[in-house]
DNA sequence: TTTTAAGTGCAACATTGTTGCGTGTTGGTT
DNA sequence: AACCAACACGCAACAATGTTGCACTTAAAA
C-alpha cells in the first residue's frame, strides 16, 4: 500500500503534502504525534499538518492513538476503516521511556460491562510499560 | 472521609483553598477537569488550580482518569493511594453525551499480553459510551 | 482549457500547560 | 502569645497546542 493508493480509495484528493504526511505514516509502524510529524517533514505549516490530521482522521486513514500522553497521537489504520466507521480495536502500547507509542493488533480490547443503565460503544486499553529497545 | 482528613492522612497543609477543592470532588463523584472545577469554585486562579490538582496527584489524593478527551481530568483515590504509589487500576467510562467520566471500581483493567521484549508496567481500559442518565 | 470545489498558508485568537517571583499563610518552635 | 521558616498563593509571563477566517493556489472534472 502507498500513499496515492491510500488517498483514492478515500476519496481525497491527491496532493504533495498530504503524500508527505502518508509516507512518513508508511514509513514509521507506530503512532505519531503532530510534533513527530513536523519534526520529519521539515518545512511544514502547523495548521495545515493540523488539518490534514483531522481530515485523514475522519475520512479513516489514521485513528486517534490514545496512550495517557499529553499529546495527541495518530497511527495508520489496517484497513476497512472509511468515512463511515472506525474498526480499530486493538491496545495501544506506550513506552514510559522513550515515549514512542505502538498498536498492538494482536491485543483487543477485551468485552467489559458497565455498570447497570450504562451502555457500552466501544474500549480503548493503553499499555504502558518498556518497548522492546528501551528494555534493553 | 472529609477534605481535612484527607489532608492531613497525606501530609498536606490545610488550606481554604484546598478544602474547597476536595470538597467538590467528594461532592460530585467522577472524575473532574479543571474547567469543571473552576466551574464550582466562582472565584479561583488557575495557576493555583494547576498546582493544588498536581500536588494532590503526587501526594496520592488523586488519580488521573485518562478517558480519550482532549481534557485531563482528575478523580478521587479510593484510598490507600500514597506519594508512593498509585493504586488504582479500574477502568474509565467516558460518556460520549454528557463528556462526564467515571471510575468504575468494578472493572479492573485485566491482564494483557505484549509482543516479545515488551515489558508491561501498567494497563488502562477507558470505556466510551452512554452513561445511565444519558441513555434515558 | 476552463471552471469550481477543495487545499494551503498566514493572521489571529482561545485554551491549556508551565515557571518565576513577591507576598501571604500555616504549623511548629521559642 | 510571638516568631520563624517552609510552604502556599496570586499574578505576570511565556510556550505549546487547538481552532477559525480568509485570500490565494491547485486538483480534477467538465
Ligand atoms: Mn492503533
Ligand atoms: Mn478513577
Ligand atoms: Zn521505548
Ligand atoms: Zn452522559
């Protein structure tokens, strides 16, 4: 899969800078937040890097990763992800050390309950511990 | 348990400000943002706010409830929490309505597995969904 | 090639996080 | 009761991030 596939099968427009963002994406298997982003594509506008975030969000290319940071994180979805739905059920796994955050496709979120009268949508679990490099 | 006790059972000095604060969290029970607080305490600086909520974190008071917001908030420790450590490992339903987020002590966040070389530290389970008033 | 809907870059402002510092307060000591 | 030192508070200031408006540029369909 590359970029330009990824942009027509979600019907959106082509363009440099959202191929930047989607390589950069297909380059590093983890999620990445905005800063991460800006840091590798050099000469960026924040606002627009903010933009394109949210609209590959929304039209399914990346999912919010959701690690107990103060900051935002996006990953690549697998697939079947579309403007319409989400599917992206698996833990995320953050390093207390250097920070990087994985998903762990093999790790779903496991079915809980909720208290009486509560109706459950969906879970997220967020690991914390050490990556593989960082526990040496 | 009152707000001066809790105080004094974690080696805090009393101040109004501090008892007012604790008072909202034994008030309303679920987890708070700062804006919420701010809400309920009229007058406050959110300085002071920001660094009462984050003594009170260090010292064991409370915990963060980390529910996939784009808001920090904080809830009450059950108790036994110290400036040692944190002991609280139930999950957070965040509802997608009202935004309000709850502890759930009777979730706890299960054992999970993590890809080889990965050391697992600590798991949190956030639930999104609709909370029993939200519903209807 | 023309047209137009969409994307980009900049200004501007809001919100939140964070630190420094002078002043006020707490809780123990004299 | 008065005193003192450590701690807490309130304000200024700045950083980082989120968000919108608008004029200009570009992609892709006609
Ligand atoms: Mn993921
Ligand atoms: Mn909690
Ligand atoms: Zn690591
Ligand atoms: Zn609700």
């Amino acid at each position: 899969m590359n970029s330009i596939q990824l942009l027509s099968n979600h019907q959106l427009r082509k363009t440099q800078f959202r191929e930047r963002v989607l390589d950069i994406f297909l380059r590093y298997e983890r999620a990445l937040s905005q800063k991460d982003l800006e840091e590798q594509l050099h000469e960026s506008d924040r606002i627009t890097l903010y933009r394109t975030l949210k609209t590959f969000e929304e039209k399914g290319l990346i999912h919010k990763a959701i690690d107990g940071s103060d900051r935002l994180k996006y990953a690549l979805c697998a697939g079947h992800c579309d403007v319409h739905a989400h599917h992206d059920h698996h833990a995320h796994f953050h390093c207390v050390t250097c920070e990087r955050t994985f998903c762990i496709e093999d790790v779903q979120a496991p079915a809980l309950d909720a208290p009486p009268g509560f109706e459950v949508e969906s879970t997220h679990v967020i690991i914390n511990g050490r990556c593989a490099e960082c526990a040496h």
